[in-house]
C-alpha cells in the first residue's frame, strides 16, 4: 500500500512539473524593426528562436510573458492557434468519365459558370490554396496544380475549434432536407438528369457515407481546391499545407505561408477558415500582398453572427457569405462586416481525397467560388480587385429581408462579372 501510494505521489509530482513547465514557457511571434540586433531582441526576451519568415518576423518561445518591448521590437503576440472548420455531408463515388463532371452541378449553374467561361477561364493566373493536405493525385486535380510547400511541422496541443457548426444545425438533415429530393430537387434526375444513374451513373448512392465528423482536416484543402480546378480550369491552383491532419493550425505558419505564396507568383489567395483575435503578423502579411497586386478571399464563418472573424473581416480581403440555392443566408453563415460578397455555400459538390466526390456545406466552399471568380476577372485584367468582384452580383436582399444590406453587394453572377461593363 505504502509502495502504491508513494508511486501515486511521484507520478503526480511529475504532472505538475510539466504542467507548470508548459504554463511558463511561451510561443511568441515577433516583428522587429528592419536594422534590429535579432542576437540583443532575443537575449533582452531570454528566448530561443525557433523559426523565421520574411518581414523581420520570429517566432520565439519564452519563459515568461515579456512585460514591456524590448529594444528594436515593434510587437509581440501569442502564436494563437486556429483550427479548420469541421466538415460535415457525405463522400460519393463517381464513374463519370468526365473528372470534372460536378462543374455541372446546380449552384455552379446558379452562378452562370457555363457561360462565364465562354469569356474567360483563368488562364495564366496562380491561385493559393492555404489550407490542409491536398490529394495531388486526384483525377479532377490533374493538370491544375504547381509546386506549392507544406507548413506543417509538429505542434503544441491544444487547438480550439474556430467555427463550432455543430451549434449551428450545420448539416441538419431533419430541418434541412439535405439530401431530400422532393423539397430541393438537388437530385431531381427527372428533371436535370444532373445525377442520372441509370444513364451516367456519376454516383454511385448506395454506398455513400457520412463524412467522419472528427476529423475536421481531412479532405478540407482537397475539396477547396476541386472548387478551383472546376471552376477556373485554366487557372493553375498552389496547395500550401498550413494545417496539420487534425486540422491545427496556427497564425505564423498562415502568416508565413502567405508570403510563400506572394514570393512564389500567387494573385489570388484563398482562406477557407478563420482565426481568433487581431494579428499583426497576419494584418502584415496581407498588407505585404495587397501592395504586391494579390487579391484575398476568406471564407465569412459559420456561426451566423456579425461578429468580426479574420481574416474576412480585415482590410484587403473579400469575405464570403454562404447562401442556398434560393439565395436565402444560409442558417450557419456569418454576415454583416465579414461579408462583401455572397456565393452559394449549401449542398457542395467538389473532390474528395482518394478519388472520391463529396456534398457539403460551408463558407469554406463559398469562399473559393469567389476565388475562382477573381482568377477568371485576373485573366482578364491583371488588376481587377474587389469593385470588380462585387460589380458582378445580383441584388439578394428581398430573399433576405432580416439580412438586407448585411451579405455585402449580393449573390455572385460570373457572366455578369467577366463581361465588359
């Protein structure tokens, strides 16, 4: 008993000194200024640094919270962590020999793609994926990527879910008819023939799944960049991986990852997620691209509030508000100051790792839709921002009398977009 009890006491004491050893040590990010003695910063802080990216920027750990800045420092903040939002919807098998038959879905027709690519289609212009993995071997994939980098390096715990859909009713099939074909006619093969098994058989129903809830990274980066593929084909598409395969990510690898993607030949950028609090790495690393001509779209959130999320709500980034087929808000969409624009966001169908097809939901997947709208207006014209983006919408607030004014200009319209004003 003694023996027993003595092992009890010595395992305890050495989870308190871990505890206390992981409460004292700090991750920092730290911007100093250009000419500064990084050797003199890091000794003033008693810290180590542990990684670097452009902008004088560092990430240190410390063994305490500095109390004022140092000489030469012109901020300190906590690396905060973020995580993707979780995926919720199902995984479909196709045997379409078209990879890209889901560019023939209903919300890609709402938008007017078919025609809007008749004007342009992305040619010559490099989208940024920042996000999870990316199945590079995919078949709607092939032909569409570049060289991109992967972030990833192990982690501290403790990654806070960003965009809890789970209160949200997120995917709700009782309240939202997901795959319900009498109410929504999403798979309405009389009508469309769009999911015509018994001529095509694109998917193969029977043996769908529901996606796994817990892992929320999974397939993220390669149903964002099945978007792109799909919908600016000509486009080249650079998957950056900033989140690990749990889904954890955190702001200097975001931050660093978009200077990657500026110093690598990106124009547009895409960031389907969201980050807590107010950044002065990320803030910079948007400003740095925005002054090199590199237009931002970040996904609004899911947790239907106006309240700020960034990056969507930050200065030089286009937020993107979800909406249904009916172009009514989507129940989990956030609105107001991270909205400019709106894109359907409900019922998505895009590429899935290991050569499967998904249907989800999200500001996630909205967000590259404006993505790829920007590739197909930079095609055009090497300058087109966001006047340019938000032009090219239709008016949605009689669908949305408790959110007028609050999804920014409206819904997206390609053709309208890509056409001479």
């Amino acid at each position: 008993m003694l023996k027993r009890s003595l092992l009890f006491f010595v395992i305890l004491f050495n989870c308190l000194l871990v505890m206390v050893h992981a409460e004292s040590t700090y991750t920092i990010v730290v911007q100093v200024e250009q000419n500064a003695d990084l050797g003199r910063v890091s000794e003033a802080l008693n810290g180590n640094v542990i990684d670097a990216m452009p902008g004088n920027t560092y990430l240190m750990t410390v063994s305490r919270w500095p109390a004022v800045l140092p000489a030469g420092v012109v901020s300190i903040e906590a690396d905060g962590r973020t995580q993707l939002p979780a995926i919720y919807g199902a995984i479909l098998k196709s045997s379409a020999a078209d990879s890209a038959w889901y560019r023939n879905q209903p919300s890609l027709k709402l938008v007017n793609l078919d025609q809007a690519l008749k004007v342009a289609t992305g040619r010559g212009v490099v989208i940024a994926d920042i996000d999870s993995a990316v199945d590079v071997h995919h078949p709607a994939l092939r032909g569409h990527l570049i060289a991109g980098a992967d972030f990833v390096s192990k982690q501290a715990p403790g990654c806070a879910a960003a965009t809890n859909q789970s209160s949200a009713s997120f995917l709700d099939q009782s309240s939202a008819s997901f795959l319900d074909q009498s109410s929504a006619s999403f798979l309405d093969q009389s009508s469309a023939s769009f999911l015509d098994q018994s001529s095509a058989s694109f998917l193969d129903q029977s043996s769908a799944s529901f996606l796994d809830q817990g892992n929320a990274a999974h397939g993220h980066g390669t149903m964002v960049a099945g978007l792109l593929a799909a919908m600016a084909p000509d486009a080249m598409i650079m998957p950056i991986r900033a989140f690990d395969d749990n889904g954890c990510g955190d702001t200097f690898r975001i931050a660093k990852a978009i200077r990657y993607a500026v110093a690598n030949g990106a124009q547009v950028i895409n960031l389907s997620f969201g980050v807590s609090g107010n950044s002065a790495a990320l803030r910079a690393a948007i400003d740095h691209a925005a002054r090199s001509n590199v237009i931002f779209i970040a996904s609004a959130g899911n947790m239907n509030t106006d309240a700020p999320q960034a990056p969507a709500s930050f200065k030089n980034v286009i937020g993107t508000a979800a909406v249904d087929m009916n172009d009514r808000k989507a129940a989990f969409s956030n609105y107001g100051i991270n909205a400019q624009v709106a894109a359907p966001g409900v019922n998505i169908i895009s590429a899935y790792p290991g050569g499967y097809y998904a249907i989800v939901s999200g500001t996630s997947f909205a967000s590259p839709m404006v993505a790829a709208e920007a590739a197909l207006l930079r095609s055009l014209n090497t300058t087109a921002g966001e006047s340019a983006i938000t032009a090219g919408t239709v008016n949605i607030d009689v669908q949305n009398p408790d959110f007028a004014g609050r999804l920014g200009a409206g819904r997206i319209e390609l053709l309208r977009a890509v056409s001479p004003q």
